[in-house]
C-alpha cells in the first residue's frame, strides 16, 4: 500500500545524488536509492519528471520507503508518494 501526497520538500544533494529532504519540517536522511527513473508528459508540454524510490530515515532511525519527484516545468522537488 501506499498514499500519494505530490507535498513541496527541500531536497539535500551531495555528489549531485539526494542525500536528505525535509517534509513538513522533519528531516529525512536517505539510506538508499532504490530506482530512478524520468517520465515524460504530452509532447506539447514539454513537461518530464524524475522520479527517485528511495529509504529515508526521520531523526529517530525508523526506515521508510518514498518516492521524490523533480518536476522541471516548475523547478521544485516534491515528495510524491509514501509506502506502508
């Protein structure tokens, strides 16, 4: 299972790689980065989206599974969905 959220985060690089992003003021640090991938929207958008699966920790150690998305057209990364 899993729930979508598509929330603003501030993304932490290192290395040009994701290393940690807060989401609603609490700090996730990244363990792993399962999978990338891009998605392109309709051609006349010109619109694509990288898109990372990734296991983050909060302060206190707990993992988590989430994928963050970059969305170009708007220059933010956002924290697309969370799994259970």
């Amino acid at each position: 299972m899993s729930k979508r959220y598509q929330e603003p985060i501030e993304l932490k690089l290192a290395d040009r790689r994701p290393r940690a992003f807060v989401w609603r003021g609490r700090n996730y640090e990244i363990n792993e980065v399962l999978k990338r991938w891009t998605v392109s929207g309709d051609w006349w958008q010109k619109e694509s989206r990288r898109l990372h699966a990734v296991v983050a920790a909060r302060h206190y150690g707990e993992l988590g599974q989430y994928e963050i998305v970059y969305v170009a057209k708007q220059k933010q990364w956002f924290l697309h969905r969370v799994y259970d």
